[in-house]
C-alpha cells in the first residue's frame, strides 16, 4: 500500500552504493526487496528480500519500483523490469542527470517520481546527511513526490524542486563544474612533487571524484549543459593567464575581490 494506507512496499534496483544505502535507510519503515544483475551485490544487506530475477519482481508486488542502476543504464532497465510491475506501480529514479528520462516517462504509462539525493557517495556522511540537499523534480506524480518528501525530511536534508530542464542546468554547475576542475587538478599532479595543505586539500577531493563509476562521470560530463561550464572555466583560465604574463597587480587585485564577492555572497 502507498503512503497513509499502510507499509509501503518497494523494490530498489541496481544495488551499488546508494542503491545499498537506500535499501538500509527504507528497511526501517517499508517492506524492501532488491535486485541487482550482479547477485555478489546483494550480499550483506538484512531486513530485506533478494530477488533473483527481474520476473520475481512480479512476486513482490511493489507499490514504487526504486531504480538505483548507473546513469547509461536506467532506461534500459526500465524497460527490462516494467513488464512485471502493475499499472499503478510508481517508478522512481535518483540520475544525477534526467537526459531522456522526461520522454520516457511520459510514454512509460506509469506514474513517476524523479529525485537527486545531492549528497554522494562521493565526498558526503552516508551514515548521517543531515544538512545536506536533495532534489525533487516538479513534474513528478504528487504521491511520489510526498514519499520522497517524507524520507528526506526525516532525515533533515535542505529539499529543492526544479523542473527537469532546470535540474540539469543546474547539475551542470554544481557537478560539471567542480568535477571537470578536480579533474584538471588531477592531470597536472606531478607524483614527486612536495604537497602542502592547500595541494592535500584538493587532492582528497580529485581522489574522491575519481573514485566514482566512469559511466556516472561520463553521463555528468556529457550533460548538454556542461560545455557552456566548460567554456567559462577556460575564459577565466586565459584571463588569469593574461593577468600573470602582464604581472598586473591592480588587475590581479580586481580578479581577487571579484572572485571573493563570488564565494562570500
């Protein structure tokens, strides 16, 4: 049953780490199963039921159908578990990216809710995102939307809802942004060099970032939206560049307030 007429009932698909992070945090108000192609990942995770096969989703009868799989594959796997889900089953999808998700959504005949939990696993807690942001795109089924609604209030996450255009245009400079300069940082490291506390500093993070999935860092540097980022960092590049050549300091002093401004605003 969904929200306000008993336990609801969900099955998460794709069982990486924020599929098995979700399965932990749901298992405590809902009745959860899992599946994932690789049943190594299934492993280790108590309190909820283990699906073998897509077919035994049937089975379960979810009330939303949770899919947790990398970016490239989330369409695709739809398509593959839809069959074995009733009409009034919700998907959900938690993509960093939407891409294509709005158009098949609109031909999928389900009731959808779309989410970003914006906290990981990269860099955030896991255990306690308190404080940290999630997202709810606006289009979404409202039923989807207040199950979601209730599980990041419960656990004190800031909550935003954009529209799908404007979630990617978003992501475009909360993700593109600081992944593609980790990314620079991190092809200029030079393995004898003596780092200091600013240079550990971005390290860990460059670390961090690299550590992901190359299909999610991949489908977050392909978002149509990255390359307008891409073209302010490098405009900005060339007017550092230009202001080091010329030894401007008056000009530097500028560039310094005007990057400040930017941060402390």
């Amino acid at each position: 049953m969904l929200q306000g007429l008993g336990i609801v009932r969900g099955v998460i698909v794709g069982v990486g780490r924020m599929g098995k992070w979700l399965a932990n945090v749901l298992k405590e108000d809902w009745d959860v199963a899992v599946y994932d192609i690789d049943p190594n990942k299934t492993t280790g995770i108590s309190g909820v039921e283990v699906l073998e096969l897509p077919k035994d989703i049937a089975d379960f009868r979810p009330d939303i159908l949770i899919n947790a799989v990398t970016l490239g594959n989330t369409i695709r796997v739809f398509e593959e578990v839809v069959p074995y889900l009733s009409t009034d089953c919700i998907l959900a999808d938690m993509s960093s990216i939407k891409g294509d998700l709005p158009a098949y959504y609109l031909h999928s005949g389900h009731r959808y809710v779309s989410t970003h939990p914006m906290f990981g696993p990269t860099n955030a807690d896991m255990k306690h995102p308190k404080g940290e942001s999630a997202i709810i795109i606006r289009e979404s089924n409202e039923v989807g939307k207040n199950i979601f609604r209730e599980l990041y209030e419960k656990m004190g996450l800031k909550l935003y809802e954009f529209s799908f255009s404007e979630h990617d245009f978003m992501m475009a400079y909360s993700l593109t942004l600081p992944f593609s300069s980790s990314m620079v940082f991190a092809a200029c490291v030079d393995s004898k060099a003596v780092p200091g506390t600013n240079f550990r500093k971005h390290m860990e993070l460059a670390k961090g970032i690299l550590a992901e999935d190359d299909s999610l860092l991949s489908e977050i540097l392909f978002n149509p939206e990255s390359i307008k980022q891409l073209e302010t960092i490098t405009s900005n590049l060339e007017y550092l560049k230009h202001i080091i050549l010329a030894r401007d300091y008056e000009e530097a002093g500028k560039f310094f307030d005007r990057l400040r401004g930017n941060i402390l605003r």
